[in-house]
C-alpha cells in the first residue's frame, strides 16, 4: 500500500472571480457558446489528428498532431468552464464524449472530411485567421474566465497561423500541381467561412455583455490577413458568396459529424465510465 | 501531536530537484512552471502553469512533484492549475538555459518571447530572420529552421550551417 493510494491530492484550480458565471439569465447563452469555442477545437483537433501516421514527410505529420494536441488542450479549458457554467455535474469529458451530434454545436467548416493535403492545410489557415482575431479580442472578454483561456490559447494560435500562412504560400505559390490543388481547396471551402462571422441570438447576447465580440467586426481584420497570404500565393479569392453553408452553429450538422463522434465516442458509449 | 512544517523556502528547493520529465535535465523550477508554494492550514499549496495548453506532460509533472513532496513527508498536498499569466519561455531561469544548452537543446532567446510572433512576421516581409538561434554544440549563429516543430511540442527543429549537426531549439512563445 502507498501513501499516493491514500491520500492523493486533489486539484484545485486558482480562479479569478467573474460575475458571470452567477447570472442565471446568461446561462442558456453562455454555455451554448462555450460549446461553441470548444466544439470547433474538438473536433478540427480530430480531424487533424487522424493525419498521425499518414503525413506526407516526417515533419508535418508531427506538426499536424502537435497542433491537434493544442486544439485539444483548448477544448479541456473552453468545454471544462461551459460544465461549470451549467452546473449539472457534467464534466470536460462528459461533454465530449456523451453529447450526440445536434448537441454539438461547431461551425460546418471544422468537420468536413480532410480530404488531401491541400484541403486540411487550407481549412486550417481559414480557421487559423478567425480563430487568431477571435481569441485576440477575447483575450481582453469582460468575463476574466474567459480572458485567460483566451491569453494562453492565442500564443499557440499565433504560431499555428504563422505555419499554416507560410504553407499556403509555399504550396499556392509551388508547382503547377500544389497550386491547382490549393486553389480546389480555397474553392471548395470558402462557403463555409462565413458561418464563423455569422451572429445568431446566442452570439448577440454574449456581445451585450461583453464576454464576446461583435462576430462582424472580426471579419475585416480577417479579410485583410487572408487576401495578404492568398496574393503571395498567388491564389484568386473565389466570388461565391462565403456564407452558403451555416446551421453548424444550431446543431444543424452535415453527415460527416456523426461518423467523427461514431469513431471518438466508441469507448465511453461501449464501456461507460472507463478511465485509465 | 505537534508537527513542524517545512518553510516555503524548503520546500521550493524540494521541488528544484523534481526534473521535468520530457527534458531531464531541467527541473520544473528552472523551468518556471511552479508559480507559487503556500501554507493554507497544515495544508501544502503548489501551484503550477502549464506550459503548452495540451501537453501531455502535465499529468506526469503533477504526478512527479506529488510523490517527491511525498517523499520528503508532506502529508496534506493541494496542486493548483494556474493559467495566468500564461506561461512564456521568459519564464526559463538563465540557469536552467545554461542546462538546456549544455544538453544540446539551443534555449530560448531571452526577450522574445512576448512579441516573438510580430518581429518574425515583420522579419519575414522583410526575408530575414528575427531570432538568432545559436548552435548549442558550436555556438554558431549560422543556423536555419527545418521544421516548426519538433520531438516535442515546446521544441522545434534547427540545422546548424557550420557543423552541420541537427538541434531540437526550446521555441519562443
């Protein structure tokens, strides 16, 4: 027997006090917005993740699991404060792992199949550049829970925006063939963008109280970094409308979500409650 | 029964002996994740910052610094999660750079960390790089990037120009 078995310490977390949380009438909202945040970095981090072992070279197959793996580490903190904003005794996991799909409420664009190369790269940069203004105004939210999940995600943010706008380039701006495939992709994604820019009711009241930003304003900031990397290379930004695709956000999912959650919640829906 | 707790400073130097478990060589001190030690009651108070937000080191950290204090005889231990301020390589102790050099890791650029992202964009408009990364083995600064990350996620991949070695670097941010 070892003390460790006895007495295992407990983990507590230092947290700032922040009214929200207490407002019953925010609750509703809160939560389903928080699920928002951690349910696109849930499960793009998925969809990242299934390149391990694939990659084309050594290198990115790694980066692309060390970015999921940061993408996850976000889900732990956003969908750890939506469970304790709806105090019912659901944990990070439980969210995760028990919810069906039209509980889940991330935008379209994260769950599409990656497709090749170009695709995932391309779907990672678009996000990469909203969820960089995202999190660089929630870094400064009214609810300081939110402030310091946003200040240490954005660090990794940063860095994985700075890798996916120098891919974009090298593989936009490389043979005849990385272009094609890369223009494909931009093509075929675009109008799923929009749903990221896109306010509903539940986005409307967490700008009101200053938890999140005005979704729209974001788009600007973002435009303008997107347009600098497509022209450097020397990528045409497609004239389809980039907001055709959206229900995401209200549970409204396309097929493909079913089959990620099929996969990543096999164990806990086989032998509930199984832990290591 | 009356017990005579061990100091805070005590227990800070404890914990200079707990080695982070991906690099060794360095202690959690040196690497500037234990944020604040306390007494609440005759209970021990240890809090820690991640330093990347998945990394899969956390769990063993915790566990590493739970059984060494154990070991010492601290009976009633809490660990606290820190987030803010978010941990930084700023954070890295100049003698815990010294060791990470000494192994072959080239440590962070002192200062970089906090606008590191700004100054290699504005670096890269430019077609130059903002940091001078050092070769831990010949300490030249002829060296290039070869992949953003490395064997782990705080690490990226650098080749040195001059004697050719390839090194992990403790990345920036």
């Amino acid at each position: 027997m070892t003390a460790l078995a006895d007495i295992s310490a407990q983990e507590t977390a230092a947290r700032p006090d922040d009214p929200h949380l207490a407002d019953a009438e925010l609750k509703p909202a809160f939560f389903d917005w928080l699920c928002r945040m951690g349910d696109n970095t849930l499960i793009l981090g998925h969809r990242l993740s299934e390149w391990c072992g694939h990659g084309p070279v050594l290198e990115e197959d790694i980066a692309l699991a060390n970015t999921a793996l940061d993408l996850i580490g976000h889900t732990q903190m956003w969908l750890g404060l939506a469970a304790e904003v709806e105090d019912k005794g659901r944990s990070a996991d439980d969210l995760a792992f028990l919810r069906d799909a039209m509980k889940f409420r991330n935008a379209k664009l994260v769950e599409l199949p990656n497709g090749d190369m170009a695709l995932t790269l391309m779907r990672e940069f678009l996000f990469d550049a909203w969820h960089f203004e995202m999190l660089t105004a929630l870094a400064k939210s009214g609810s300081p829970r939110v402030a310091e999940i946003a200040a240490k995600a954005l660090k990794e943010v940063s860095y994985h925006l700075e890798r996916t706008s120098d891919l974009i380039v090298r593989l936009g701006d490389g043979t005849e063939e990385s272009h094609h495939r890369m223009q494909d992709a931009l093509d075929r994604l675009w109008p799923y963008t929009g749903e990221l820019f896109t306010a509903d009711a539940v986005d409307e009241a967490m700008a009101k109280v200053g938890i999140a930003p005005v979704l729209a304003d974001l788009q600007a900031a973002w435009e303008r970094n997107v347009n600098e990397v497509l022209d450097e290379a020397t990528l045409r930004k497609p004239e389809t409308r980039f907001d055709v695709h959206q229900g995401g956000k209200q549970g409204r999912h396309t097929e493909h979500l079913g089959y990620i959650l099929a996969e990543m919640q096999f164990l806990q829906r086989a032998y509930p409650g199984a832990s290591w | 029964m009356s017990v005579t707790l061990p100091s805070v400073n005590q227990v800070w130097n404890w914990l200079g002996e707990v080695p982070d478990p991906e690099i060794p060589v360095i202690s959690v001190t040196d690497l500037g994740i234990v944020r604040d030690i306390r007494w609440d009651g005759d209970t021990l108070v240890v809090a820690v910052t991640p330093t990347y937000s998945g990394c899969p080191a956390t769990a063993v950290i915790d566990l590493a610094i739970e059984s060494h204090l154990r070991e010492h005889g601290v009976r009633k231990l809490r660990l606290e999660r820190r987030l803010s301020p978010p941990w930084t390589t700023d954070w890295v102790t100049q003698e815990g750079r010294d060791k990470l050099r000494e192994y072959g890791i080239a440590p962070p650029v002192d200062g970089t960390a906090s606008d590191g992202r700004t100054i290699a964009r504005a670096a890269r408009l430019a077609g130059r790089s903002n940091l001078m990364i050092e070769c831990p083995r010949c300490r030249s600064a002829n060296t290039e990037r070869i992949s953003q990350f490395g064997s782990t996620p705080c690490k990226a991949s650098y080749r040195c120009k001059d004697c050719l070695e390839p090194f992990d670097y403790f990345k920036c941010h």
